[in-house]
C-alpha cells in the first residue's frame, strides 16, 4: 500500500486545520458576522458526512477510483473523468496560492517586495509535486508534531486577550448570511476529494472509517477554536484583520518585552501550510498521469506549475476580483467535485473485500 490510515487521519486533522488559517477566518467574519462559528459548522458537518461515506466505501472494495471507474464505463470515460478533477485540483489551488503570496509579503519582509520574490517557491512545488503517495504520507508524518507544537505556542499567546462575550448574541445573523457565508468558503473544503483520491491506496481495517471521520472532526474542531479566538480578540474589526494566524497572538504581553517570538512559531507553521497547499498539485499530477497513461510526474508537475506561475503573475494585482469571482461561483465545482462525486463512487462497480 502507498499511504497509511494513520498518514491519512494527520492528513485530515492538520492539512484540513492549516489550511484555513490565513484569509478564511477574515472572509467568514465579513460574510456571517460572530455567527461564523454556524457558518464553518454546516460546512464541516457535510464534509464530515461525505468523509465518512468515502472512508466506508473503502471496507467494501480495493480498487482505486480510476479502476472503479474503468470497470464502470470503460477506459476512456475514466481518463477523462481523471482529466476533470486534475482541473479540478489546479483550479483549487490558485487561491490558496496567492494567499501564500500576499502572507509572505506581508509578514516576512519589512517592506513590500516585487512578485519575482515569491516564485522560488516553485522550485518547491515543482519538486514536492512530482512525488507520490507514499510521498505524500510522509510529509504528513513530517507536519504532524510542527502543526501541534506551534499551534500550542499560538493559542497559549491568544488566550489572555480572548474575550468570548464578542460571539453573545448567536444566531442573529439573518440565516441566509449564515448559509451564504458557508456557500462562499467552500473553496476550503475539499477533504472528500482528497480521500477519493486515496481510495484503494491503503489498506483498510475495521474500524478505519470512524477513525478517519473522527480525525476530520478534530482538524474541524482546531479550526472551530481557533475562528473562535479569533473573533474573541478583534470583535467586530475581525473582517478587516488580514491573514489570522499572524494577527491572534499580537497582544500577547511577553512581546513587548522579549520581540516578536511569535514569528518564530510563524515560520515553522508555515512549512505545514506549504504542504498542505501543495497537496493539491501532488494531486493533480497523480489525476493527469492517469487521464494521459503517462507516468512522467517529474515533466507533469513542471506543466502544473507553470500554468500556475502564469496565471500568478498575470493576475497579480487582480487578487480581489479573482477572490470574488470564486467565492460566488467556485461553490459549484465543489458540491461537484467534493460532495456529488464522493458519495457517487457508491454507485461504480466494485467486488467485495
């Protein structure tokens, strides 16, 4: 087997919380107010079903996806099927990418730097891509213990400045903020597609299902602390507070004294947050040496990349425009890619373990 449960349900806790540490919280306060907590809520209960239901469909069968497909409908619909959520993955990857980009800027340097400071970091993405899924259950293992320790270190200089009283009253926000602003975010949930991607990967024991759910439920619960300290801190100025993570831990009183020792905690956490966004190329890759039969990940990952560096550098000063036009509209591709699809899989054709 190339990926471990264990590898998996890290995957699930960490990449699912370290991804939306930066501008997801901030976003979530504009749309839905204090009640952001309901709005993260409703997504990570359906994401949670459909995490379930794919962990499940793996006791029945252990076929991958591209070899339930192939059995179902043939070769050629299971390539470009696999063709689809390559674009799938690619796509999903451009904003989380310019977030990593304005975060570094932003935080990392004293003044405003030029785009070209930000594009070594192919060389990263380009190399980290072309691995495979053992790779990609190592990295896990790799995060596991930095995500932990530097999350610790984050909520123990968050909460002296935490005042819960700036989420009472809930559920006053009129619920179509509620439910828009879970609708607009969706572009952070895509748990269920990367566990499609895993199935028939590992090796699937009794009880794995509850595992992996109850590890998407923790990643959902961090996320859930931290949207809530957030909030805590900043109230109602929380919408204007760009990149969280770096804004949480700015009135902790021992800075004042001894710098910025947070930023250390920054760095290391920023490793987990590189991997879990370059999971999506990792994957992509994987989905484009099925759909073309061509097993040269090296040759594919620089093709990812550089269709991503394109669109970086073309539209990077158009950041909020692109933010807008995927939170009203990307929504769609996901309730596509990782909920129908998912919970799909159920009706492909499979032998019984």
């Amino acid at each position: 087997m190339k990926i471990s449960v264990r590898q998996i349900c890290f995957i699930l806790i960490f990449y699912t919380a370290a991804s939306k540490l930066l501008l997801y919280p901030t976003m979530l306060s504009g749309y839905s107010g204090r009640d952001l907590l309901f709005s993260a809520l409703i997504n990570f209960v359906v994401q949670g079903i459909v995490i379930w239901a794919v962990a499940y469909l793996s006791s029945k069968t252990d076929k991958t996806l591209f070899e339930l497909l192939k059995d179902t409908f043939g070769e050629i619909p299971a390539r470009i099927i696999f063709g689809f959520f390559a674009a799938f993955f690619i796509v999903c990857t451009i904003i989380p990418l310019f977030e990593q980009k304005l975060y570094v800027h932003a935080i990392f340097y004293d003044t405003v730097p030029t785009v070209l400071v930000f594009l070594p970091i192919f060389i990263f993405t380009i190399y980290a891509g072309s691995k495979s899924f053992k790779n990609i259950g190592c990295c896990a293992d790799v995060c596991m213990p930095i995500f932990l320790i530097s999350m610790a270190f984050i909520f123990f200089m968050s909460f002296t400045e935490v005042d819960f009283s700036n989420l009472l009253p809930v559920l006053k926000t009129p619920a179509s903020k509620v439910f828009g602003g879970s609708m607009k975010t969706a572009l952070n949930f895509l748990e269920p597609a990367y566990l499609l991607m895993f199935l028939g990967h590992f090796r699937y024991k009794k009880g794995d299902a509850a595992k992996m759910t109850l590890s998407y439920a923790a990643g959902a619960a961090i996320v859930l602390l931290f949207l809530a300290v957030f909030y805590g801190i900043y109230g109602e100025l929380t919408y204007s507070r760009q990149f969280a993570i770096s804004k949480t831990s700015l009135y902790f009183s021992a800075i004042d004294v001894i710098g910025r020792i947070d930023l250390y905690t920054l760095y290391a956490l920023e490793v987990v947050m590189l991997f879990a966004l370059v999971l999506n190329i990792q994957l992509a890759v994987q989905c484009l040496i099925k759909c073309t039969g061509w097993d040269c990940p090296e040759i594919l990952s620089v093709a990812v990349n550089a269709v991503l560096a394109t669109i970086l550098l073309t539209c990077n000063h158009f950041f909020t425009a692109l933010q807008s036009f995927f939170a009203n509209w990307l929504w769609i591709v996901v309730v596509i890619f990782a909920v129908i699809a998912p919970l799909s899989a159920w009706a492909l054709k499979r032998r019984e373990r």
